[in-house]
C-alpha cells in the first residue's frame, strides 16, 4: 500500500518504522526538519519537510495515489485539516491520532475511518497487563471497547478436550466473547474454530470481547482441574 504518515514524533515516527517493516510504500510529512532528517537517515522513509495542513506538502507526497493516510501530529487541529483535506483528495483510507475528546465528532465529519486516542489505548494496555498477565493483546476495537486477546490452555485445564460448542454453551462463559482462532505449538495448526473442534492443553486462543467481559472470559479458560 501507498500511505502516507503526518506526524513524525512519537507516534508517527513508530508508525512509519512498523508500516516499513510491513513493507508499505511510505512518505512522511514532518514540520520540523530535524526529525526529517533522523527518520530518513534511520529508515530511509521519504520524508518531506512541510505542514500536515499543507495543500504542497500533501501534493508533493503523491496524495493523489494514496491508498491511506494517517494524520499522527500532537496537534488536533492540524491532523483535523489533514483529514479534511485528505478527504477532498479522495483517499481510501484516512486514520487520526485524537488528543482531546472534544474533537471526535469533528473528526467524524471530516470523514475519519478510524479514529485512535493513544492515551486511551495506553491506559487500557496498562490496566489488562495488571489485571490479566497472562494474556497478550493483540489489539484493540472501538475506540477500547473491545479487545482480541490471546489465552493459553493450561496443563490440567478444565476447558481441555472439550469443544469450542461445550465452551461458548458454559453459563460461566461471557456470551458477548467470541472464539476467532486457535494455535498449537507443537503442531504448528492454526485453524478458524468451528463448534466441533476440540481444545488441547497447551492451544493458544484467540477471541474477542467487551473489555468488560475479559476476566471472566479468562478466569474460565484458564481454570484447572481439581487434583
């Protein structure tokens, strides 16, 4: 994909280094020329001097052939005029870095997909990582709402060789939870779970559910048997 990232400071210049990775075509737009510079010299990112706001730094950038844009600066209204123009341009795709609450209906009607308050996404990391060590969040939805997180079966675990149907029937099981798919290790399967399939000792799941649900979902699956 063809992306452009404006912003590159905390946020923006991670996001340019994992959307790199990804092997994405990206160009940066940063205001201050140092960061420019360090980015470039770092990963090689196009980078180009100029205001997210700009009309010529957006042009410049190819905003014509974009297939996203990700409006990542610390400032609201500089990543609101990004969308807006983005939006004019057309472009498939364009996520916004929120600072304040107050701006999200106006990011809405600029035509944001996606809209991400880091803070939020911090905060909810934090607290599911003292909550809940021993699951892994993948990522978040809505805004925090929800989470696809994984768990692993235990050895001498309750839910093991029972199907993924007997689970999701349990009326100790979150109905709002939602298995998406299951790992093994050992034999290296990664398959779609259907009602049918049986869970091992040792499975990694991956589901999804309300942030509110997690606990409940976890303290569940990972219940072992009394010796």
């Amino acid at each position: 994909m063809y992306i452009i990232v404006a912003g590159g400071g905390m946020v923006g210049g991670v996001l340019v280094r994992r959307l790199l990775d990804n092997k994405h075509d990206v160009v940066l737009i940063e205001q201050n020329k140092s960061v420019c510079d360090k980015l470039y010299a770092e990963s090689g990112v196009v980078a180009i001097n100029g205001g997210a706001a700009s009309i010529e730094a957006l042009n410049e950038a190819g905003i014509q052939k974009a297939d996203a844009l990700a409006a990542a600066t610390g400032s609201d209204a500089d990543n609101l005029a990004c969308a807006i123009l983005a939006k004019s341009f057309d472009v498939p795709r364009i996520i916004v870095r929120m600072r304040h609450p107050a701006y999200k209906n106006a990011y809405r009607v600029a035509g944001a997909d996606s809209i991400i308050r880091v803070t939020d996404l911090m905060v909810n990391q934090m607290v599911m990582d003292i909550e809940n060590p021993g699951v892994r969040r993948i990522a978040s939805i809505g805004g925090g709402k929800a989470d696809v997180f994984v768990v692993n079966v235990p050895k001498g675990g309750k839910v093991a060789d029972k199907s993924i149907e007997e689970i999701v029937e349990s009326r100790h099981f979150p109905s709002q939870c939602v298995f998406v798919a299951v790992y093994n290790e050992q034999t290296e399967q990664f398959s779609i779970p259907r009602g049918k399939q049986i869970i091992k000792e040792g499975d990694e799941l991956f589901l999804i559910s309300a942030a509110a649900d997690i606990r409940k979902a976890v303290d569940f699956l990972t219940a072992k048997n009394r010796t």
